[in-house]
C-alpha cells in the first residue's frame, strides 16, 4: 500500500511529466518531421479567413494550414486567433507573409506560427535574412520573447523553448521571378532552409509567358529548380490535385509538399451543388 508521503511524491513526479509533455506538444511540428521522413504531405494556402472553415478543414484531414498574409486580409490578431484554432484540429499553422521583414516574421512567428513561407525569394542574401529571421541569437537575429502565443504566455522554460522553437519552424522559401531563377544556385546553399516552393504563374510571367506556366520555357526552368533544390537536399513544394498520374509524375520529379487553394474548391464544389439542385427545379 502507498503511504500518503509516497502518493505525493508520485503525484509531483506524474505533474511533472504532464508539465513537460504539455509546455513541449505544442512546438512538435508533424509536417517538418514528415518530410523528414521522406513522407509527403498536403495542407492548404488559405486567403479565407474564418475560425469555422478552419476548424473544417483540420476536421477533413490536412496537415497544415498556411495562413496567406501576401493574399489575404489578415491582421496579427486574426492570425493568433487562427492559429490557436488550427492546432487544436492538430494542423501546423504557418504564414505566408507579405515581404521578407524581419519584423513581420517575428510577428507571424510570436503568433504561434511553426512555418513561415517568404515569397519572391531572389538571392542568397535575401534567403539568409529570411533564415536569420527565424532564428534566435546566437544563431539569427529573431527578438526574444516567450512570453507570447507562442511560448504559452511564458509557460515554456526560456532557453528550453528558443531552442527548440529554432528546430522546428519550418522555413520556406518562393521561387517566382526569373531573377530567383537564375541566382537558384546560390539561393539553394543558404543553411536551413526546408523547403522550396515554385510559383509557376508568377515565374511564368516574369518570363514573358504570362498565362501560361505550361510553357516549354517555364517548364524547363521549373525542371531546373527543381533538380538544384533536390541536389541541395531541399524538398520541393508544389499544387495538389486529384489526378493520380499527375500527382505520380509530380512525385517522381520530386514533390512532397502538396498545397490546396480551398477558395478554389470551396467555389467549385458550391458551383456543383447548386447547378445540380436547379437541375431538379420543376417551376
């Protein structure tokens, strides 16, 4: 039989480990240790911004939610709200911010975000302070703070969470003008960064294909950022769809990160019903 003395000393052992496995839950991110694996992965780019479809799609089975700030009419307090909503339905919350600001990265990141995306990546310099951005010194120059949505109001042990909030954001970065294209190499040799995510439409056009990402041209020059990022051991990103040849050949060319635009099917799917409904209009 335990003793009263010895039940309260199991009971601080078993807070304890409750403690722990609370305060560090929240910074695993599934979709980093998934591609890590190899494993691929689907969420969304999501301009829409209401708790109620967020809560839809983590219920639906998406990995990740990127909440699309270059697109979409966030504010920072939406985005906290958002995020907080997201990782209940266990979806990584991430951002796509607007521009390569370390301050806006820090304010995606205190939100609680666990992956930042910054589009219009051109140079190595520019993907070094993106890097740098994300990281808290010694390491980058991100501002320390964890008493935020992020660190649980301070609930983490300071050195413990900036160490391990540097290990699992996952950094992305855009390659979608031809100035990107033709610096890839040396934007590809910047340390840390997870993933490269190709936006055809926008290199498409910046080529003088606008319109037209099937271009011969385009697709060469997707082709080729796609074997430096592979060769530099970074993961590719790239749209999702329900063709199984194409997704094969999708894979087989190296993607692993799938994104879904739900505006696109949320409009298309509510297209479907509602013809289909006037269908059986008899007045």
């Amino acid at each position: 039989m335990i003793s009263i003395k010895e039940r309260g000393i199991v009971d601080q052992k078993s807070l304890k480990i409750k403690t722990f496995m609370r305060r560090f839950s929240m910074l695993k991110n599934k979709v980093k240790e998934m591609l890590k694996n190899g494993e691929s992965t689907l969420g969304l780019v999501c301009n829409l911004i209401s708790p109620q479809l967020t809560e839809i799609f983590g219920l639906t089975g998406f990995d990740f939610d990127i909440f699309d700030m270059e697109h979409g009419a966030y504010s920072f307090e939406t985005l906290e709200k958002l995020v907080r909503v997201a990782k209940l339905y266990d979806m990584v919350p991430m951002a796509r911010v607007p521009e390569n600001s370390p301050k806006t990265i820090l304010r995606a990141l205190d939100a609680g975000c666990l992956g930042i995306v910054v589009p219009q990546i051109e140079s190595k310099e520019e993907a070094q302070r993106f890097i740098d951005s994300t990281k808290y010194p010694p390491k980058g120059i991100r501002g320390t703070n964890w008493k935020t949505a992020a660190g649980q109001w301070g609930n983490y042990n300071a050195s413990e969470y900036m160490a391990a909030a540097d290990k699992n954001i996952l950094r992305i970065i855009q390659i979608e003008t031809k100035t990107g294209l033709d610096n890839i190499e040396e934007i590809v040799s910047v340390e840390d960064i997870d993933v490269v995510l190709i936006g055809a439409s926008d290199l498409s056009a910046s080529m003088g294909y606008p319109g037209n990402p099937g271009a011969p041209e385009v697709q060469e020059a997707i082709d080729h950022i796609i074997d430096t990022s592979k060769k530099a051991g970074i993961v590719i990103g790239g749209g999702g769809g329900t063709d199984k040849e194409k997704m094969a050949d999708s894979q087989k060319r190296g993607v692993r990160m799938y994104f879904a635009n739900p505006a696109v099917f949320i409009r298309k799917n509510s297209q479907e019903i509602a013809s289909s409904i006037k269908e059986t209009f008899i007045y």
